[in-house]
C-alpha cells in the first residue's frame, strides 16, 4: 500500500513529530511505501493565487476553480502543485496530520488542501463527487492532538460530539471528493499528560497502523441516496454526523 502522510506541524520537537515517526516507521516496517509532506519544513506556500498556473484562461480577474479546471486538463499547474498532486494521485492511503486549531487544521494545511485538491481532476463537472469523486478507491484518515479532554468532544460535551467538529474534513473534503474516511487518531490533552501517557498514545498509534490496511471505512451516503431537491430521498436514514443533527429542535 501506498501511503502519503502530510504533515503540519511549526515545532519540530513536538510530540506531534514523535507520531509522524513512529507512523512512518512502522508502515514501513509492514511492507507499505510511505511519502512525507512536511509542509512546515518544506516551506510550503498556502496563499491560493494567479501565480498557482502557468498559463490563465481568465487573465484580468483571477476565477480559481475554473483555473484549476484548465490546468488539470492542460496541465499548467505551478510545479509545488503538481508535485504535491502526483503524491496524492499515487497514494492508496491518505494521512493528514496536525495539531487541532480552532476546531481545524493549521492554515498552511488548509492551504494545501485548497490548492492540491483541485477542481477537474479531485472533483469537478459531471458528478464527479462523493461516491464519484476524483479520489475513490482510496482511503483517508485524520490524525491529530489536541489541548482537550475526550469528554469535552462528546455529544453533550463543552465543544460538541467529536465527529461534528470533524465534519467539514471528513465529510466535506474527504468523502466530497471520493475518499473512504477511516475513523480518527487522536492524541488527547498532550499538554497535560505525562512521558507513560504519550508512550501509550504512540503504541496505540502503532497497533492501529500495523492493522490500517484492513480497516472499514465509517458509513457514508452515496449520491443517489439524494433527490433532486439535494435532499436525502424519503426512507434513506441518515449516516453522517451533519445528517443527523435535527437543527429545529426545541
């Protein structure tokens, strides 16, 4: 299996590091073949501009996604995107990893996201989305550490049920663009845990890596369980965190 783990982390002595290489190594050791983005160390340029494409379609007012169309079917992407994308195309298995910010990703990783997951060859025109989006037949998982506690991040915790917050990653960029999304690693309270807790967080890391390649994916719908007023059909029960908030409640 081919894995690519970007990884988005400012302080290179961080427990965040500790993961990235326990999880490099022990794919590694399982016979997978693992590529880095280690956006921080790379420098990587987050700021989506004209400058992203070598030649424009539209050169008096930047249109990015349309942009992002011609050059997947010219192929004029700036090299640091297209290099990054050829990473993405050849992986059976993406990783994104990173401390949670604001319930989020870092900015230079969003950036990432923004300007490799382009338009005409991740998603686009023609359905190519969800169930028929430009990355199936791959999977996907978050990685991540946080400040917080576990119970703060269930369904009636301080900041809201874990996979809600996640949504927008899992759902919106992941299954959006044809990812299968495996469940979430994470390292919880770092800044409060002690050297045995962080020892146990890597182990854990490790056992479920070493069994990654067999892992189920989370439920998800398909297109076709949508009608055409872009709502889910009579009699197909929700499977998502965003599909089963009932937001007129109360």
């Amino acid at each position: 299996m081919k894995v690519l783990i970007v990884y988005a982390h400012p302080e290179p002595r961080s427990f965040g590091r500790a993961l990235l290489d326990r999880s490099v190594a022990t794919l590694r050791d399982c016979g997978h073949e693992v590529q880095v983005s280690d956006l921080y160390a790379m420098g990587f340029n987050p700021v989506a501009t004209g400058a992203d494409f070598t030649s424009r379609r539209f050169p008096d007012a930047l249109q990015y996604d349309r942009e992002q169309k011609r050059s997947s079917e010219q192929q004029t992407f700036a090299g640091d995107i297209q290099a990054e994308l050829d990473k993405l195309l050849a992986c059976d298995l993406l990783i994104l990893q990173f401390p949670l910010w604001w319930f989020s990703v870092p900015a230079i990783l969003k950036g990432w996201i923004d300007r490799v997951f382009v338009n005409g060859t991740v998603y686009g025109s023609g359905g190519m989305r969800f169930d028929n989006g430009g990355l199936k037949g791959r999977k996907a998982m978050l990685a991540f550490t946080t400040g917080c506690f576990p119970q703060m991040m269930e369904p009636g915790g301080l900041l809201g049920a874990r996979d809600v917050i996640l949504w927008h990653l899992q759902y919106g960029t992941f299954g959006y663009s044809g990812l299968q999304v495996l469940q979430p690693f994470v390292g919880w309270s770092i800044q409060y845990t002690d050297d045995a807790q962080r020892k146990t967080y890597l182990d854990q890391y490790e056992a479920r890596l070493r069994a990654i390649e067999h892992e189920e994916a989370m439920q998800t719908h398909v297109l076709a369980d949508f009608g055409s007023d872009w709502c889910l059909k009579a009699g197909i029960a929700p499977r998502t965190a965003g599909h089963n908030l009932n937001l007129h409640a109360g």
